[in-house]
C-alpha cells in the first residue's frame, strides 16, 4: 500500500532555498512515497507494522511496531528534526495511528474470511 501525505518534508523540498520560487529555472520536482506492510500473525521477531518513507527513491524515514518511533534514515533528515523538534513526534503519531488502522482492518478480514491464527 502507497499513500502519499503532505508534509512539513514536501513543502521544504518544493520551496528550498536551492530552487527559489515557483518560477525559477533549474527547479526541479521531488516524489515522495510512504509504504506500510502488515503482518497478521509476525513470526521470528519480524514487526507486525513496518512503515518506510522515501524520497526520490531513497529511503528517509522508517517506522516499526518494534521501536514504535518514525525514525530518520538520512543525515539531512536528521536535519528536520533538529529544525523542527514536532516533527519526528507528530510522525510518530500518525504511524502509531495508522498502525492500530492496519491491525484492526487486518483483524476484520480474517474475521470476515473465517480464518484464525496460524491458519
């Protein structure tokens, strides 16, 4: 599953310092990606919840249900949060959100299809 959110991220990479206004030449466009895979019933220490942002295809965020924090994965990320201290914290939130979405809807599939654990 692929969701796309705006973010405090996008509004910095559109409007840089680097690429001056909507105008200028040079400027480019950016793709940003978030991926989430849920696992109904993890196995061998594998997180239930995984959540991965990326960036023009590089990897720049990523969540766990293990450490229950959106953590960054590149150093100019790193950067954001020292920037904006929320950041990371409001992140998180939405991921534990989306979380508890998955598990629940998870839940009411196998319900729905009749299947229990470990079937």
């Amino acid at each position: 599953i692929c969701r796309y959110k705006p973010s405090t991220l996008a509004l910095r990479l559109f409007f840089s310092p680097v690429n001056g206004n909507l105008g200028c030449p040079g400027a480019s466009s950016h793709s940003m990606k978030y991926f989430y895979t849920s696992i109904s019933d993890p196995s061998q220490g594998l997180p239930q919840f995984v959540g991965v942002g990326y960036v023009d295809g590089q990897v720049f965020s990523y969540y766990d249900s293990h450490s229950r924090r959106m953590k960054p994965r590149v150093s100019w990320m790193e950067k954001v949060g020292k920037e904006d201290p929320q950041y990371w914290e409001t992140e998180t939130q939405a991921l534990r959100a989306d979380e508890e979405t998955f598990r629940v809807s998870l839940e009411i599939l196998r319900n729905r299809y009749n299947q229990s654990e470990g079937e």
